[in-house]
C-alpha cells in the first residue's frame, strides 16, 4: 500500500481496480455511442445491470479468495476441457482487440491534446504497459492502478459543465421507451458485454489470489477466510458502484451533448472528445481526452494480465504479477504477445472500433456461460467448503445470467429475422 496516499487510497483494493478498469477507453466509446445514438433512452441499463455485476464480481472475488486459485483454474478442474478452452480462447480474442481500441484511443487523445503522429503515441503506449506489467511486481503495480482510478470522476465533472435536462432523464429512467429493433438489442447486448465483462471476473479472481500471495500466508483460518470476505464484499460493492455511475455519466454526456446536437454515429472515444469541444468547451475536451489516456493506462494491463492469468491457469502454468519474468515467462509472454499483436491491429485496414463492438457483443455472448460456470462453483459445497454463495448473491447472479441471455435471444431473433 501507499504509505502517503490517502486513507481511501490504501483501503482500495482488487474491486474498485476492477470497477474503473470497466471504463476504458473502448467502454467510454460504447457508453458515449448509446448515449449519440439513442439519447437518454439507454440510461436505464445502467441501472439494471448493477445488481448483476455486483454478484457476479462478488462471486469471481469469493472464488479467488476461499479457493486461492483463479477462475481458470478452478473450472479447470469442475468443468469440461472443450467449454474451458472456448471460454479462453474467446477471452483472449476480445481482449486483444480491446486492446487494440484502447491502445488506438490513447494515441488518438494524445494526438488531440500534443500533436504529433496518433501511431507514435500509440506505439509508446504499448511499450509502457507492457513494461510495467513485466518489470513492476504487483505489490508496486496495485497503487498506480489505485491512482489512475481517480481520473474516472473527470467523466462526473464534464457533465456538469453542459445543461442537463434532468426531467427529461428522470423520464427516461423510470419509463424507458423499448425498441423491438436488433441495433437497439445489439447495442443493450453490447452495453451489458462491456459492463459486465468477462476478463473482470478472471481478474479480480487473480488479484485475490495475488494478495494472498502478498500476505504469504496460505489460505488462512475461517475466520481469517470470513474477515477477507467482509472486505471483498465493502470493495465490490464500491467498485462495481463507481464504474456504473461512472458509465451513467459518460452516457448522459453523449446523450445531453450529442444526440442533442444531432450527432448519431461516434465510432471513438477521442472522436466523442473532439464532438464535444465545440458544443461543450476546451475544459469539457480536455478532460474527456485526458481521462482516455489515465482509463486506457489502467485497462491495458488488466485486459493483457486477465488473458495472461486464463491461458495460464488453464495449462497449470506458473502466473502471477506478483513473479518476477523469468520465473512465468509463458504467463508474462501472453501478456506481451497480447499486447503487441493489439498495438500492431493500429497499423492495419482492420477497423479497430468495428471490431470492438463486436469484441462488446461477442463478450456478451461469451459472459453468459461463463457467468453460469461461476454461478455454479460458488454453489458447490466441494469447491467453496462453508462459504458458498448466499441466497441474494445467487438470486442476483442467476438473474444475471437470465437478463443476459435474454438480450442474446433478442438480438439474435432481429439478426436471424433478417435473413428468414
């Protein structure tokens, strides 16, 4: 911990990590496209998914803790090998080209704010992340993570530099208007894939078990076990609440500013930085812009590190950030690889932000039965001893998995609609 940091600061731990990492760059693109494209008529997910990402972080942080193993390793052994390699295997995929869009976005904002070439920046951004992964133990990472979670309230502060109108919100809050159509499905879907997002459920599993790493301790007795229970409950329940009022702002932002000024089609986040400083102001800008490049910082590493921790687990390979290189190359490999590979999808024909839509949808997809993977871990009494689930977490998580595959249903109705 940051001995000169502020109090909250050193009480923060692996879940509000979790819940800023959930507002990166590509997240701020697709909460400020649902706010551009359909106004304030989306504000409502924000407060649906909620209740189900609350549990189901709670859930993948209660794995890590009372197993002290990730949640790769543990469907490793209570899950058939054929649905574990999918799940990694498309984890790995949407998380490379997540960071693709980060990486892409931070050169971009970069660009906006110093000039310069946007594949520079770009460029220098991965180099940066990918260092700080492989040379900065985790005991040393987890404060600068802690840091860069403060840049998140420039999102609250842009909005009340512009006129809200919040009778209009407060409607759409409690009346949504629903649309039967797929881009309103796909884009709900979308939202609920990047707001309850796989490579979170891996992460904050791991950062439990590297903090048990820390402590050198083992598992610890159950009333060491329940203590740490109490804490992993205080630290989601903040952190998943942080990032979704978080999300509200910056859909609000694209909702008030550009839906309002007619603008329907934002395909980037430094795009909606640019929309905004006409109609919003430099100040407005700037902090839009600034706060892509500290959100991209902290995304970059958990999107690598979660892929890393997957892979690795599910071939009972040494990982952890909290090892030095050559003691997991193969895990700190998969990090650079993933990393790279994201960085170099800037310098090709392929549409980075296209493909992070998809990369939303398709974790939305993907999130579904993983989600059911948890659910059904934490309610085994052979994986999880006397700290199962309790009856509201589960409630919650199976409703999660409803909501979502609903969304799924739909979406794929109004596609397949289409084509019979």
């Amino acid at each position: 911990m940051i001995k000169d940091a502020p109090s909250f600061l050193r009480h923060v731990g692996p879940g509000v990590i979790t819940g800023a990492a959930d507002d990166d760059p590509s997240g701020i693109a697709t909460y400020t496209q649902a706010g551009a494209q359909f106004g304030t008529g989306l504000l409502w997910t924000v407060f649906l998914s909620l209740p189900f990402m609350i549990a189901i972080q709670l859930v993948s942080a209660r794995i890590g803790r009372v197993t002290g193993k990730g949640v790769a390793a543990n469907l490793r052994q209570h899950t058939p090998r054929s649905f574990l390699m999918a799940m990694v295997l498309l984890l790995v995929v949407a998380n490379t080209i997540n960071i693709a869009a980060d990486i892409a976005a931070m050169g971009e904002a970069l660009q906006l704010v110093v000039g310069g070439g946007a594949h520079f920046h770009a460029v220098v951004f991965g180099v940066v992340t990918v260092l700080l992964q492989v040379f900065v133990p985790y005991r040393k990472l987890a404060p600068i993570l802690k840091w860069l979670t403060m840049f998140l309230f420039a999102y609250v502060i842009a909005v009340f530099l512009v006129h809200v109108p919040w009778g209009q919100v407060l409607h759409d809050l409690v009346l949504p208007q629903l649309q039967w159509t797929s881009a309103y499905w796909m884009m709900i879907v979308a939202l609920l894939g990047t707001t309850i997002s796989p490579y979170l459920f891996f992460w904050q599993a791991s950062q439990e078990v590297e903090e048990l790493r820390l402590k050198g301790k083992g598992l610890g007795t159950d009333q060491a076990v329940r203590r740490d229970l109490e804490r992993v409950k205080r630290d989601t329940y903040v952190g998943m609440v942080f990032s979704n009022a978080v999300a509200f702002f910056i859909m609000l932002l694209g909702g008030v500013v550009l839906y309002g000024a007619g603008i329907r089609d934002v395909t980037t986040a430094s795009q909606a930085a640019q929309a905004l400083r006409p109609l919003a102001g430099d100040f407005a800008f700037a902090l839009f812009a600034g706060g892509i490049m500290a959100t991209g910082m902290l995304a970059v590493p958990v999107l690598a590190s979660s892929a890393a921790y997957a892979v690795a687990e599910a071939f009972g390979w040494p990982e952890g950030l909290e090892r030095r290189w050559f003691e997991a190359k193969r895990f700190y490999a998969i990090i650079a690889i993933a990393t790279i590979v994201g960085t170099g999808l800037d310098f090709t024909a392929i549409d980075p932000m296209k493909a992070l839509y998809w990369s939303a949808v398709i974790n939305g997809v993907v999130a579904v039965p993983i989600m059911a993977g948890l659910m059904m871990l934490a309610s085994k009494k052979e994986v999880m001893g006397t700290f199962t689930s309790g009856p509201k977490t589960r409630w919650f998580g199976w409703g999660g998995v409803g909501v979502m595959g609903f969304a799924v249903l739909m979406m794929f109705r109004d596609v397949l609609g289409q084509f019979f």
